[in-house]
C-alpha cells in the first residue's frame, strides 16, 4: 500500500508543479489588463478589460493629468490654483506620456527630476524651503532656488576583458534668499518621475502577498533581506504598508495623487488642505485662495481612477529562444530575487478590472539596501539613506521608444539598463557580481530579456 501511495503524492505533485509552471509561462505583464502596444502611446493606454464607465472616468482623468493648471484668480476655474511655489504645471510635465522622466535636457536640468529637502531630526524638511524645493513661482514670486548638478566618471570592470564608465551626480543647491537660506545641515534627496503603468495591479496585490517576501532578518542567509516600508495615511491616521514612490512612502494611489498635486502643483485638496508653506514664506505668500480645496475630490477621484486604469504593455516575443535564454540569465544571476518576476492581485481590488490577476512585474515592493554609492545620504527612523523599493521592470524597454531618451534608478543617473545594473551595490551587490562574470554574450542576452518587458 505505502509505495504506492508515495507514488501518487508525486505524481500529483509533478503534475501540479507543471501546470503552474505552463500557466506562469502564459502569465502576460498584467494578466488580462494586458496591452499589446510598442509605440510612443505603450504607456498610455486604458487597461485592455476596461468597462465602459470606467473608460469614461480614465478620459476625465487623463484630462486633468496632461493639462496645465493654471494661476488663479482666472476665467479657467476647472483648472486653477496652480502655484504660487511649483515644479510643473502638469502631471504630465513630469511623467512625460505617463513614462518617466529625465534628469537633464542636453545641458539643462529638466523637471523630471526633483529633489526633497532633509533636515536631520526633523519631519519638515529644511526650516525655510521645506520638504521639496519649488524650482518654479507664480509671477511676481521668488521660487526656491534651483539644483546645479554635475557627474564625475567611474570605471567599474564589466568582466574580465571590459569595463564600464558609469557617472556618480554631485548636487549644488542655488537657493534663494528671500525666504531665508537653506540650514547648512539640510540634505538633498533626488527623485526621477517613475513611469506610470500597471499602478493599479500593484495596489491590488494583497498586503499578506508582499510581507510574504519579506525577510527582513535575512533567516534564509541569501544576503537578501527584502523589508516592508510603513507609512502613516493621514486619511485614516494609520500605519499602513507603503507601496508607492522611490522609498514606498505613500500607502495608495489617492494619496500618492494627492501629494503630487500639493507639492509638484501647488495644488490643494481635502487631504492637503492648506499650501505647502514654511513659516517663513507663509509671512511673505499670502495664501489668496478662498480656503476651498484647489482640487475637489471627484477630480482627485478621477485622476486615482486614470492611474489605476493605465496597463501594463504585453513583453515582446516572449518565446523566442534568445528572450527565454535572457529570462533564465535574470534568475540565474539572483535579480528574480527582488525583482519577483509573478505576482497575484487580490479579491477586493477597488475596481473589478484588476482583481485576481496574475501579473509579472518584476518587483517585491519591498525595500532594499543597495549600497553607500546609491544612498541619498538620508537615515531616517524606519528607513535608511541606502534603502529603495524594487521598481517593476514591466514596459522598462520600451523607456526610450516612450520618452525619446533613457534614464534610470531613482536619481536617472544611469544612461542605460546596463549601467542600472552596474550600480547595484549592498543586497544587490552578488547579483552585479554575478552579472559581471558572465561572458559578453550572456550579458546580452540578459540585456535583450530586459528590453523586451
Ligand atoms: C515635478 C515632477 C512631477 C510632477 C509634476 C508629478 N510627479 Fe508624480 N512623481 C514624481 C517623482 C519624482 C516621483 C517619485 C516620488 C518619490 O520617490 O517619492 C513620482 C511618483 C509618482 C507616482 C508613484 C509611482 C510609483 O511607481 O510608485 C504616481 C502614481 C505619481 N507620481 C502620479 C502623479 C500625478 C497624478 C501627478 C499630477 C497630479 C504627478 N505625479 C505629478 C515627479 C512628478
Ligand atoms: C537586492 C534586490 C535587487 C536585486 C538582487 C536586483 N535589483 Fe535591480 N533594483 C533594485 C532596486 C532597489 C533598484 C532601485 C535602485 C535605485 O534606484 O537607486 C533597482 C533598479 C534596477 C533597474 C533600474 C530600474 C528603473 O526603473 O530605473 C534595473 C534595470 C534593474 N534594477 C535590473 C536588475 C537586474 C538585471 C538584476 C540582476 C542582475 C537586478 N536588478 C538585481 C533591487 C534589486
């Protein structure tokens, strides 16, 4: 009786064991949210399950997202109360055709990138400029100042017969004065405008799924130590798992819309009701809206739904020998470790588009430390200067065909997927080295998987 029992148990467990493994190799990038789109517009299309009535509400939305705000008092009341301090006038402006954006435009430094203040023991960021320097005003207004930066060169060995030149940014804040200067002390924590797509699917996906990934005492020993970030939603005045933005600082999509409207935008709403002031440029700006929110919440709605219902683009030629070869490259070097290639979204999504799907996109949503040489230098309580989230790679080789050039991590630091790749220090540092050792031709399989997601 035994043997034959054991024998079962084995077969059962084969043949489940082979059809996840045949339905993981059907799983497109966001199940059957999925686009099939190669273009400039691969970002910006609608989820391809989409119900009518929520077509209409990413239409409204995507009105509000790429059009300019604009100052108020003006004829244009829909969309006014722009600044007084901003960084852009547009969601758009930023995340440039919902993809990301650059941290320099030839010579100039771009909007693309942003950079927030630190002051060290303090929640508010530097005294006078506050938590995120506003590059641009009102007329008649100062703006903050502006971020001088400059790149110097480092060679890293690519394997035994290259290597590579990366380039490490240096930051030089030109603040104005009339608000007061900048704390000596203060610290500048650059961000790039991430691409947009397939929000929404990660938002779904269950918070029991991400802490299962989690392994914040390394008890596995892979030297891979996946952490869960936390951040307070002031809505509800709880602790709640972050998710989203370069450090996983905001819980949700509304929140994360809500604070870009009030700190890229000058844009206020029910959750950020009063201007983003410091006390010092509260005494010089006078506030003049008349106390409403800039933004009422079924627009802010609107924009939460625009972002929750922007798909994810389908990989190209997923079977081809080459991209299969490229994927098990990716696992084989450890990157499937934080960028966790197959996630699922749970039941009780907010809109029914996005529940229950299987999803490949490529991050654990987790924090992870990479290395002295990506920290923007900040240790905060819960979070150190070395620690990012694992961004999804969905739709990453289609960056340049999207925003008509490539820039990547957090600071748009690296000019390619390889010099991405090349920065990977810390819980990251095995998979570089590991990169490194490959020879050419592997490397560029692995390059030719990525460009295809
Ligand atoms: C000044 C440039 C800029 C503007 C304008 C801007 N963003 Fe962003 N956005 C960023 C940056 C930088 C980040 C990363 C923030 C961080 O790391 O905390 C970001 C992050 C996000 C994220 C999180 C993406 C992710 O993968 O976690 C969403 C969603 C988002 N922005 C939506 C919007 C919306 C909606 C608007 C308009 C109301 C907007 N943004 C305006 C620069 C911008
Ligand atoms: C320890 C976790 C970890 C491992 C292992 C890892 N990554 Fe990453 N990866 C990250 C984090 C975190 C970032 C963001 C770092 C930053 O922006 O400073 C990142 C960034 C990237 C980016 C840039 C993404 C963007 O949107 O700008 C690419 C591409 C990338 N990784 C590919 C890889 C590849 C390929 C491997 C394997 C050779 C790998 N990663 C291994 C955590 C990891």
């Amino acid at each position: 009786m035994r043997p034959y029992k054991i024998f079962t148990v084995c077969l059962l467990g084969i043949s489940t064991l082979s059809t996840l493994i045949t339905q993981a190799e059907t799983v497109q990038s966001g199940g059957s949210t999925t686009v099939f789109q190669e273009g400039p517009n691969a970002f910006a299309m609608p989820l391809a399950n989409i119900s009518r009535i929520n077509r209409r509400a990413h239409v409204v939305g995507n009105s509000f997202f790429n059009k300019n705000w604009v100052f108020s008092p003006s004829s244009t009341t829909a969309r006014d109360g722009l600044g007084p301090l901003f960084h852009a006038r547009s969601c758009s402006g930023c995340h440039v055709r919902d993809g990301r954006g650059a941290p320099e435009k030839g010579d100039k430094v771009s909007v693309g990138l942003l950079f927030r203040l630190h002051f060290p023991g303090s929640k508010q960021g530097d005294p006078n400029l506050g938590v995120q320097l506003a590059v641009n005003a009102a007329p008649g207004i100062e703006p903050e100042g502006r971020v001088e930066i400059t790149y110097e060169p480092v060679r890293e060995k690519l394997n035994d017969q290259a290597s590579i030149t990366l380039r490490r940014p240096n930051y030089t804040l030109h603040a104005k004065t009339i608000y007061g200067r900048p704390h000596p002390q203060t610290l500048l924590s650059p961000r790039l405008a991430p691409p947009l797509v397939g929000l929404g699917l990660l938002e779904a996906v269950e918070k029991d799924t991400i802490l299962a990934l989690a392994d914040p005492d390394d008890e596995n020993r892979d030297g891979i130590s996946g952490r869960a970030s936390y951040a307070l939603n002031p809505e509800t005045q709880q602790t709640e798992l972050g998710r989203f933005g370069w450090k996983a600082g905001q819980p949700n999509l509304r929140l994360q819309a809500a604070v870009a409207f009030w700190r890229d935008i000058g844009i206020t709403s029910s959750i950020h009701p009063k201007e983003d002031f410091t006390p010092a440029q509260a005494k010089i700006l006078n506030p003049s809206t008349s106390g409403a929110p800039e933004i009422d919440d079924a627009k802010l709605n609107r924009v939460v739904t625009y972002l929750r219902t922007l798909a994810p683009p389908a990989q190209r030629t997923p079977s081809a020998e080459k991209i299969i070869m490229g994927g098990e490259l990716f696992a084989r070097a450890g990157c499937a470790k934080c960028h966790t290639p197959i996630l699922k979204t749970g039941p009780y999504a907010p809109l029914d588009e996005l529940k229950n799907q299987l999803i490949r996109p490529y991050t654990d949503l987790l924090l992870h430390d990479m290395g002295e040489a990506l920290s923007d230098g900040i240790d905060k309580p819960g979070i150190s200067g070395r620690e990012w989230r694992t961004p999804p790679l969905w739709g990453i080789g289609l960056t340049e065909t999207v925003n008509g050039n490539a820039f990547y991590l957090h600071d748009g630091r690296a000019r390619s997927l390889e010099e991405a790749i090349m920065w990977h220090g810390g819980e990251g540092l095995a998979a570089k080295q590991a990169y490194a050792n490959f020879p050419r031709e592997s490397q560029q399989l692995l390059l030719q998987f990525l460009n295809s997601l």
